[in-house]
C-alpha cells in the first residue's frame, strides 16, 4: 500500500503522532490501529490506510504543494526519455520524485521534479509487483528528503499521448498523498532530441480531472543544454545500461535508482534555469 509519511516518529503509546487524522472509525478497526500504534516502530515508517485517514491543517502531516509551477531537472527529464528509447515497441512508465521543501521557504510554491524511477515495461496495470515497487521508491525517497510527486507514462503506438485507464488511476494514487503532483505523458515522436521542443506533456489535475498545465508554467534547467545532453547519451546508447524495475525483479543486483546513469547525467547536466 502507499504510504502517507507523518513528521512525527511514532513511539510506544504515542497516541499523539495521529492527532488530526479523522477519529472516524470503530469497532474491529479502531482495535486494529491501537494495536498497530502500540508497536515501537522506527521513525521512517509510516500509517498505512492513508484513503481512510486524510492528513488534517495543524495535524503535523507533510506539508503539500499547491504550486503554480513545475521545473523539470536535466535528470529526470533524460531518464524518462532513455526508458522510452530502451523499449521502444512497449509501453514503459515509471515515478517522479521532487525534493521536499519546508513550508515558507523560497521553493514553497514550484515543484522541483529532481528525478524519475522508471517502472515497467511489461505490465503497467496496478498490480502487486507496483505496490511493492511504490513502498521501496516512497522508503527509498524519504531517506534521500525527497517525495514521490508524480507519474510519467509513454504509450505503446507512436502517436499516442492520451492519459488512458492505467495512467490516470495511478497518478490519482500519487495525487491522494501529494497536493499539487503531475501527471507526464511522454511524446513518442520526439524522443530522439532533434525536436526543438521537450517531448513530454505535463498534466495537472483540476477538479478531478488531467488536463494539460499552462506550457508557460512549465520550467526546464536550461532546455538547450538538456536537448543537447539528450542527443549526446542517445548516441552513445546509454539507454542499454538503465534499469527498470521490471529488470530489477528479474535480477535483485541490478539498481533500479540507476546511481550509475545519475552520475553520468550529473557530471554532464546543465544548472541554469529557464523556459523551453
């Protein structure tokens, strides 16, 4: 299940790390979460059953974003695109992730999408292996201050951009525990990086619905030089050495974080910031 992070460590008897959470609940349940709660548990786990127990104002909760922008860093970008290239006859998605920014900070009010943890190839339906994958990313995440904050999809036929069934349930999963979390799909036509434009479509969720978001809105870390580090690791094929989830379940020592590829992309990435 996915997990809803609190700010608070929870403690043997610490009632108080749930004051907040909607006391809706009776009978077998309630006994079940006093008995879960009375369990000494290490600070980086989290309360399951998030659908039943929303994060209230004032509850200590993790803050969400209710941003206006989204900027999109060289790596997360270029790892999208290598998962796309490594299959280019299937369907591949994968998790965003965004670093956590403290309330009132300068960052409170844009998204930075920092990376991208690609998922699938096979299957993408919401099954159990994405469950297990969901709980390692949003552990995995935590311990790096970052957050899972969106979902990204590339569709089977080429010209296909459209958020299907499986897109929209489980970047509605993510939107559940993130405020503000983005739905990308990916541009099959121009993924080679000789487009002049980014081949992704940045979606929002507004009054239940995916819609595209304002391309103005949308900010890059120096497209140029993002396009260009694009075309450079096409070439070199270094969408072979990525790894997806899939491939990591096949062979637990492959590294579904791709520290290898982030390190390439890191020493090469564009810093300056700006609009495509």
């Amino acid at each position: 299940m996915f997990l809803l992070h609190l700010n608070v460590p929870f403690q043997s008897g610490n009632t108080s790390a749930v004051k907040g959470i909607q006391p809706l609940i009776s009978g077998p349940l309630s006994l079940c979460l006093s008995l879960f709660l009375s369990r000494s548990l290490p600070p980086y786990l989290s309360l399951l059953l998030p659908s039943l127990f929303p994060p209230q104002p004032g509850s200590g909760a993790t803050l969400f974003w209710k941003m206006a922008e989204v900027e999109i860093s060289a790596q997360a970008y270029v790892k999208m695109q290598l998962h796309a290239a490594k299959y280019p006859s299937c369907a591949v998605n994968g998790l965003l992730l965004a670093e956590k920014v403290p309330e009132g900070s300068s960052r409170d009010g844009c998204l930075l999408l920092t990376d991208c943890i690609p998922l699938f190839h096979n299957c993408l339906a919401l099954t159990v292996m994405l469950e297990v994958a969901l709980n390692q990313v949003d552990l995995w995440s935590a311990a790096n201050n970052q957050v899972i904050a969106g979902y990204y999809q590339a569709n089977r036929h080429i010209k296909d951009t459209s958020p299907h069934s499986v897109a929209v349930k489980i970047a509605d999963r993510v939107a559940e525990h993130l405020r503000g979390a983005v739905l990308i799909m990916l541009d099959n036509t121009k993924l080679s990086g000789e487009y002049g434009g980014p081949a992704v479509i940045v979606h929002e969720r507004l009054d239940g619905k995916w819609t595209p978001k304002d391309k103005n809105l949308v900010m890059w870390q120096d497209w140029v030089g993002t396009r260009a580090l694009v075309s450079e690791l096409m070439e070199l094929r270094a969408y072979g050495r990525l790894v997806d989830f899939d491939e990591h379940l096949d062979d637990i020592r492959r590294d579904w974080a791709n520290g290898h590829i982030n390190e390439r992309i890191g020493a090469l990435a564009p810093t300056t910031n700006g609009s495509a």
